[in-house]
C-alpha cells in the first residue's frame, strides 16, 4: 500500500497544514454552532425540526389509510374505526393486485388484509406518500403485511422495508397468518416519504397495508434518527383488547399487557378529560394499571433485545387511579438495569396523564425495569401503559436535490414508462438507466444516464443541465427532434455522448466539438440525416477546405503534443537517474530497518524479558548493540500473513514518523519469525497508570493527564489528516497509548490491528476488530469503517482519563462508561464522575470542557462525531489555560509566602498571562 504522510515530503507536508488550516477553520465555526444549540448533553431536536401544521391533526380522517391491493377506485369505511380506506394505485405504478387465499380470509379479518399488492418485477418499488402537512414535522408510519398464500405457492417470502434511502427492517413472516405490523416515528426531510420493499432473493414483497399518521405536537423528541416501535403497552388491560382510533386520537395500536405478580386495577372515571396533555394518551389505556399484588414489593419486567448494540427510548405513562386518603401516599422511583431512570421520585396524579421519559437513548441486552416505590410512599407502585422504541439512525443521504429535481423533470418530459419510482440513486439500486455516484452516506449524484432506445420525442430537455454531475448521456436510437442544444457544452464533466439514430437537425455546437477533437468528449451524432457534424457546414455546407484545414490544423496539434509528452518523458527519465526517488530511498532504508532472527534472538537477549503480551503475541524487552532500548513484538506462529503484506505494513509504519506514535524501528521475518521493532517506552501504558495497578507511580494529575490527552489527540489527528490515504487505528484504547519516562504519550500498535485482523478473534467478533468497550458502535453493527470510529473510541479513552476508571466499570455491574458517566451527567453531578485521585486539586471548568469534548466524540451516528482535528484544538485550549492556571496558583502560593509583594505580582501576573493563556 502506498501511504503519503504530512512530513513525508516537504511539499506535501506544506500543502496539508494549508489544508488543514482551512479544513479546522470551517470545522470549528460550523461546530461550535452545532455544540453551542446541542448543548452537547441538551436534548437536540436535529431531526424533528417542526414548524407549525397546516391543518389541524386530530382530524385524522385525512390521514393517509391504503389498502394496498384494492383495486383502482375502490374506498371502503373500515367498520372499526371508522376511517376511509383507498386502493393504492396512485401512490404506485408497479406490482400487481391480489387476494389473499380463502382459507385465511375471514369475517374478523381486517378488510385491508384480504387483499395485498405483489412484486415480481424489479429488485425495488417504492410507494410515494405526500401527506399535506409536508416535511419536517413527525409522522407515524404503519406498514403491515400478511401473507395469506395470496400466490398459492405456501411458502412465506421474506424482504427488506425501506423508508426513503434508509433500511427500515426486514420483514419475516412465521406463516401465512402471521400479521407483522412495522411502525415507524419519522420526520421526512422532504415532503414526498418514499416506502420501498426490496427483494433480497427470498421471495417476492408485497404488502398488506400502509397507514400514516401524523403527529401536531413535538410528543417524541429523540436526539437523533427516528423511532421504530418495539412496544406499545396497555399495561392491566381488563378486556384483553387492543386499543386504537378512535380510542386513540393518533391511532396508535396497543397491546394488553399482564404480569404474572400483578394485579390490575381501574377506574370508570376518563383521565384527562379536562385538560389535553402533549401524548393525547387514550383514556381507555390509561384507566387500567398494574401494581404488585405483595404491596411492599417492586413492579419489575424485562425485555430481551439480544444485541446491546442498539438504542432505545422509553415512554412510561402513569397516572393515579384511587383516590387517597390523607394517611396515603404513593411515591416511587425506577431503575433501569439497576441504574436510576427517569425522574427519582414519581408521584402520579389522580385522573391526569403524565410521561416519563429518558431523555438520551439507553442500551443493554437486556431492559430490565424496576419500579419500587420509596420509603415514605404507603402504596405500591404502579404502571399505566409504555412505549418503546429503538432508535433508527437514518445514515444515507438521499440523491442530491438539484439532481432528484432535474431526473424528475425529465422524467416527466419525456413521459418515461419505466419504473421510475422512489430516490433516483437509492436504496439497493438506481432507477434503470442511471449510474450514480457512491459517497458513502454523503448525497449520492447522477453521473450516467442512458435512455436509449426510449421511444423519447421533442426536443433535448433542458432539465439535462440540472444533471451537473453527468459524465455519460445516451439518448441515441429515439426519435427527437430540433437542434442539438449548445447547453449541452455546459455540462463541464460530460466524457460521452451519443445521439445517434435520432432526427435531430442544425449543426453540432463548436465546443462539443472542440472538446471531441481535443479527446475530453465522446461524441457520437451519427445517423441524424439533417444533423451537420460540424459547425461550419450551416455557413458552407458543401465546403470541403475548412473541414480539411481542421483536420490537418488538429493532426499538427496532437503531433506536436505527442512530441512534448515524448520530450517530458525522457527528461523525466534523466533527472531519476541523478536523483533517487523517495519510494527508492524508502526501500534503501527498509533493508536497513530488516533484522535477522539471530539478531533478535541477541538483542533480547533470548527473549528473557516479557513486558506484555497482546492478541497477536508477546513483546519483550531488548537492547540494541548502540544501547537503544527497544520493545519487540514478536508475532505468534499461527499468524497467516504472507511476506508481502507483512513487509507491506512494516513499510508502511515505517513510513509514519510523528512525535506522537511510538517509532518502528524495524521489523524481522524470517520463516515464521515474524516481529516488529519498536522503540522502548519507559513509562508503559496508560491503562497500567490509570488503573493504579502498578503501585510504584503516582496518581496522574490533571495537567500530566490533560497532556497525555493533547499528545494522543495530535497522534491520531496525523494519521486521520497527515497520511494519505488516511490510516485507521481501531484499536484506540489507553492500553495502546505509551508513556515515556517523562510521560510524553505515543499511540501505538497503529495501522497493525487492520492488518492482522484474522487474529483478533480473542476479541469482539471476528468481523469486527477492536476491543469490548472501545468499539464503535456503528461500525460495529455496519462493518463500515472510518476515522470516526478512532473518534468514538479516543471519547472512550478521554472519559477514563477523567475518571480513572475503565471503559467497561466492572464493580458496577459491567456498565459501559458512557452509560456511567451520562446517568451522572443528566443529575448535573459532574463532582462524582471526576477521579476520586483528583479531587481537590481541580478546575472544574476545564474538567467539564473536556468531558463535552468526549461527547462530540461519543454519538452513536458517525457523522454527528467531531474530527480529530477538532479535537486536538479543544484538548490544546484547555492544556494552556491549565497550564496558565497552574502558573497562577504557584504564583500566587510564592506570593503568600512574600507577603510584601503580593499586590505586585497579581499586578503584574494578569498584563502578562493574560495575552499570552491561548
Ligand atoms: C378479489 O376478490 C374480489 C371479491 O371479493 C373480486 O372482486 C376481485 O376481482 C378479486 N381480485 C383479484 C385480483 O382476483
Ligand atoms: C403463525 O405464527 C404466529 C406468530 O409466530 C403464531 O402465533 C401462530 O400460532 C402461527 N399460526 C400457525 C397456524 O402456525
Ligand atoms: C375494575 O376493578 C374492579 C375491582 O376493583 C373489578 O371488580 C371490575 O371487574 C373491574 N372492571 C373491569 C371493567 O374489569
Ligand atoms: C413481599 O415483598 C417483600 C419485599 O420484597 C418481602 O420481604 C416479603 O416477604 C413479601 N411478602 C410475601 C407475602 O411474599
Ligand atoms: C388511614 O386513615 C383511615 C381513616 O381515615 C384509617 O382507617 C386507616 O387505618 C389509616 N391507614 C393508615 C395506613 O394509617
Ligand atoms: C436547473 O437549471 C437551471 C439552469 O441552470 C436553473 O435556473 C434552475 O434553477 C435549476 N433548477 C434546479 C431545481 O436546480
Ligand atoms: C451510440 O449508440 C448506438 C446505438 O445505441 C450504439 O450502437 C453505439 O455504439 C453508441 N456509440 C458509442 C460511442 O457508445
């Protein structure tokens, strides 16, 4: 692999701190906005960025309810709740009606199910939902789907559900009766919602039912994404009946929900009859509850999500239904997997709805909840109905506008009958006919459209223009007409075009044909019979000299190109003979840098002294024959890395210098004696320091920590930006970042856990590399690799140093940090999280501001991550007003001693740090 770092070369190095400058600039300006409206703990609304509705909501008669499958025109009254049912034909063009077999329709079943729409063809068919309350306020969106043996194949399909670019859920159906409903809280970003089912080769999709409500106030705030229901629970159901509209003003659908240990109790008197509270929470549900049938007891149950991975938010919905007497009380508190959740001491009110909530998502295998009541409460707790729902971190970005915007129009120019439906790039595939960009989340763009042989008429669109990223147009063998437009030439990275076989007249424009003659342009007009190939012919047509002179005049013009490239060339050919590249000077060095195994075998002095051994062996300590002391990693036998890679990567950390990561100073491989060389840090690692394993060193303080932190940062910061393609640690963790004698920190192991992945099985998964703890999160679910993962885990890292404590915090309970330090941080205690080791020598400010840096690390979407660079700038601010601080208080302690002169040096102290603290 071929890496360019900043400092590599002198050119390049210049060129990326220009860079860089900039890059920081825009980042800090764009960010600190960003922080300063999150408040980084605040409870951000990116997503649902409302704005008053047109129409009033609860008139929930104009909300969208298609039964997919009704034939055209078709609407019916659905007899239970009372709303209008429409057949899907306009918001669809593709798939075909059906209905469900006779042996599973039934008088109970719900009208909508008895028939569904199917799709044989093409891999994607997206429905397109316009409800008049536009974008960016929240809606509910309800697919269901029941098989029913619609095609008498009896065999359940499985596919994959998408809203707009984003992957939604799988749909999996146990049998042919199964009903499975997905639901989803989602504030679109644009006004047409774009519900896609894709066939993954397990069946063709259909779909039952699609139903969209739409909320008119902000009910479910989430930090980010949007919310996919998990459970919606009514909670002592005395009917054992779901609850929805009109019980329900939005229509959501409940559950009836009954504990072994609990009894239920309830009341005839409505809740909230008086006053409309901000859930609209239906007064069927809430007039039951459940309570522990031992009344000293807690209300405890638990939900299984088997992947700790994701995230989640909690609606619990309480309100009183005894009237109590003077002597009684009902007071209680949760816990969430033995962590205090919500609000600490809930007292509910009598007949009236209130809500708890968390107000950052939670994560755990398991959800385990706790309701208990507290000490001074006479009644037991109780729980009126919940709502869960885990977070769908929405990561692609659809097509770019201005690009949907000209397809569109295109599109209906022209009238194309193809299935052309949904996000022009996105999801799984491009509309037939375009090639897109792949940005990774970023907006996709169109780069190739090909709509040959489309029976087009007219003339050539002018909407092409708004395709700015084209590169390839293919319009040939259709019938349009009129002139070849000069707008075209405007496409700057237009590479082919080709018109043939089209009735097209005039002349072709002069920079089409410029850019053809010059090689930049594929131009191919064939086959237009009143088309001129050139532009001269509209003068002249029948002039044979200018056409010659253009020919020759273009022969001498790439004659004599081909001379100067020749010449260049050999030039080039002279110089390398003088001057020795600087891959050839690399390779020169990397013999240098080779060791034989007898020479570690003496450097080490047979392998006597183990300093550690990690996943991929054991390093021991050694001495070079000058007296450098070096730390030598010897990698285990079973390794099945090649010799090429292997010198690859030695090359490649050999190629890395920055004060910050711990130098290779060389490697050997030899048969199986595979190791790498590096120099040797007194210090050890930081995890030895911050765990206080190691007696013989004192607690780290603030400052020394604060450093460390700076160094790290800056380590990380040049492989993200001073290298080339960047390199990606994943493996951030205090256990790889050493400490020299004066405790300078250098990350090490960098580039090596990519390279020797196979073997990182001890750890995660064997996908996935990393350690528990550090893991970023969506990387972990996604597989998708990028610096920001680095970010998540140096967050990890900077909380231990503030806290001393481990990434995962075992005497409690395996709780992941991030977890600890937010239960913390939601109270505004920011006194308990600080190292105990710390205390008492400590700026607060500074500590806070750190923390908030770690958080900008710590979001679970990637792209909401701040950049190393980022936070290299934050780390740095905060070491020199340490360090100014610092100064100070040592000043300041002289200068009590002195007392004479105390007025004097504070004096004197403020004119001078203050300039001089940034
Ligand atoms: C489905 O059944 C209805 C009658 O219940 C019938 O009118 C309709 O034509 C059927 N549709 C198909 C696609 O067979
Ligand atoms: C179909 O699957 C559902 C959900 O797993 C189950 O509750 C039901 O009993 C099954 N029905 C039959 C007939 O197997
Ligand atoms: C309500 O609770 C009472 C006991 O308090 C019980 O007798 C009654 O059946 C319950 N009502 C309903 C509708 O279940
Ligand atoms: C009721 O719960 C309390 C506390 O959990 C327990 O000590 C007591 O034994 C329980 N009583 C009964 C009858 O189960
Ligand atoms: C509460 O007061 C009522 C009378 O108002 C009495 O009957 C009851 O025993 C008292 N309960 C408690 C727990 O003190
Ligand atoms: C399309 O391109 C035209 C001409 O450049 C421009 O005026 C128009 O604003 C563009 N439309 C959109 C939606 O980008
Ligand atoms: C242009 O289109 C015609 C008809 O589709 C095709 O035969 C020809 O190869 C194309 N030319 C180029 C350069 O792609």
């Amino acid at each position: 692999m071929f890496v360019e770092c900043r400092g590599t070369y002198a050119w390049s190095s210049k060129v990326c701190l220009i860079f860089l400058q900039v890059f920081a600039l825009t980042i800090s300006m764009e960010e600190s906005v960003a922080l300063a409206s999150d408040g980084v703990f605040g409870n951000s609304e990116s997503v649902i960025n409302r704005k008053p509705a047109r129409r009033k909501l609860d008139d929930i008669a104009g909300s969208i309810n298609i039964d997919c499958g009704l034939p055209e025109d078709c609407k019916y009254i659905d007899a239970e709740t009372g709303l209008q049912y429409t057949s899907d034909a306009s918001f669809i063009r593709s798939g075909i009606n059906k209905n469900i077999s006779s042996k599973f329709s039934s008088t109970t079943l719900h009208k909508s199910l008895t028939n569904v729409r199917s799709f044989p063809q093409g891999k994607r068919n997206c429905y397109t939902l316009r409800p008049p309350e536009g974008h960016g306020t929240m809606y509910l969106i309800r697919a269901s789907f029941m098989y029913g043996n619609y095609d008498e194949l009896n065999q359940v399909p499985q596919f994959d559900l998408y809203i707009g670019v984003n992957m939604w859920d799988s749909v999996k159906l146990d049998n042919a009766s199964h009903l499975v409903m997905k639901e989803i809280l989602h504030a679109p970003s644009d006004d047409d919602i774009y519900v896609c089912l894709v066939n993954i080769g397990y069946g063709e999709p259909f779909i039952s039912s699609l139903e969209v409500r739409h909320f008119h106030d902000s009910s479910y705030k989430t930090e980010s994404g949007s919310l996919a229901l998990y459970r919606r629970l009514d909670a002592g159901s005395t009917t054992n009946e779901i609850v929805r509209f009109k019980d329900d003003a939005y229509d959501r659908i409940w559950f009836p929900y009954n504990l072994p240990d609990c009894e239920s109790l309830n009341t005839t008197v409505p809740i909230d009859s008086h006053a409309e509270t901000e859930y609209k929470l239906p007064s069927k549900v809430m007039t039951t509850a459940i309570r522990p049938m031992n009344s000293s007891a807690s209300l405890d149950f638990d939900f299984d999500i088997g992947d700790s991975t994701l995230e989640f938010y909690v609606y619990m919905h309480f309100a009183e239904l005894e009237g109590l007497q003077e002597n009684q009380t009902r007071n209680f508190s949760i816990t969430l997997n033995g962590n205090p959740w919500g609000e600490a001491n809930i007292v509910p009110k009598y007949l009236h709805s209130r809500t708890v909530n968390n107000k950052q998502p939670v994560r755990g295998s398991k959800l385990k909840f706790s309701i208990y009541k507290t000490l001074n409460s006479s009644l037991p707790p109780i729980l009126n109905a919940m709502e869960i729902y885990m977070v769908k971190g929405l990561l692609q970005a659809p097509t770019c506008q201005e690009d949907v915007n000209g397809i569109s129009r295109i599109k209906s120019f022209y009238l194309v009958e193809k299935n052309w439906q949904g996000d022009p790039c996105a999801p799984v595939q491009p509309w037939d006919g375009l090639t897109c960009s792949n940005n990774g989340y970023e907006s996709p763009r169109i780069i190739s459209l090909k709509l040959s042989s489309s029976g087009l008429r007219g003339t050539i669109s002018p909407s092409l223009l708004n395709l700015t990223a084209l590169q390839f147009l293919d319009l040939s063998n259709n019938s349009l007409t009129g002139e070849l437009p000069e707008f075209l030439s405007r496409l700057s990275f237009l590479t082919a075009l080709n018109v043939t076989g089209n009735k097209l007249s005039g002349s072709v424009p002069p920079d089409l044909i410029a850019r053809s003659e010059k090689g930049s342009l594929s131009l191919s007009v064939a086959n237009n019979p009143d088309l001129c190939p050139s532009a001269q012919c509209k003068e002249n047509k029948n002039s044979v000299g200018p056409i010659v002179a253009a020919v020759v005049s273009s022969l001498v013009i790439i004659f004599l190109a081909l001379v100067i490239i020749w010449s260049l060339k050999r030039r080039k050919k002279a110089t390398k003979s003088l001057v020795r590249s600087p891959e050839e000077t690399w390779s020169l060095k990397m013999e240098n840098q080779r060791f034989r195994y007898l020479e570690i075998v003496s450097i080490t002095n047979d392998f006597q002294t183990v300093l550690g051994t990690g996943g991929f062996g054991t390093v021991y300590h050694g001495c070079m024959l000058n007296g450098t002391q070096v730390a030598i990693k010897m990698l285990s036998q079973s390794s099945k890395q090649g010799m090429k890679e292997f010198r690859n990567e030695a090359r490649l950390l050999m190629r890395v210098h920055h004060r910050n990561l711990a130098s290779l100073v060389g490697y050997c491989h030899e048969g199986t004696n595979m190791g790498l060389i590096y120099e040797y840090m007194a210090g050890g690692n930081l995890q030895n320091y911050l765990s206080g394993a190691d007696i013989s060193t004192s607690p780290l303080s603030w400052i020394e920590r604060l450093q460390i932190a700076v160094d790290a940062a800056q380590g990380l910061e040049y492989m993200h930006c001073g290298c080339k393609p960047p390199i990606i640690h994943r493996d951030v963790k205090t256990a790889n970042i050493l400490l020299s004698e004066k405790l300078q920190a250098k990350i090490a192991d960098f580039g090596f856990s990519r390279f020797f992945s196979i073997e990182s099985e001890t750890h995660a998964t064997t996908a996935v590399v990393g350690t528990i703890g550090y893991i970023d999160p969506e990387y972990y679910i996604s597989n998708r690799l990028t610096e920001k993962s680095d970010v998540y885990s140096f967050g990890i890292v900077l909380l231990e140093l503030i806290t001393g404590k481990p990434a995962i915090i075992k005497d409690e309970d395996n709780i992941h940090i991030v977890q600890w330090v937010r239960s913390f941080v939601e109270r505004g205690d920011i006194g308990s999280i600080v190292d105990p080791r710390l205390q008492g020598n400590l700026n607060t400010n500074s500590v806070w501001r750190v923390l908030e840096t770690a958080m900008a690390c710590l979001p679970p979407i990637s792209i909401q991550r701040v950049t190393m660079s980022h936070v290299v700038m934050q780390l740095k601010e905060c070491l020199e007003e340490e360090k100014a601080h610092d100064q100070t208080r040592r000043m300041e302690e002289q200068a009590t001693k002195s007392s004479n002169l105390i007025d004097l040096y504070s004096l004197d102290l403020e004119l001078e740090m203050g300039p001089e603290a940034r």
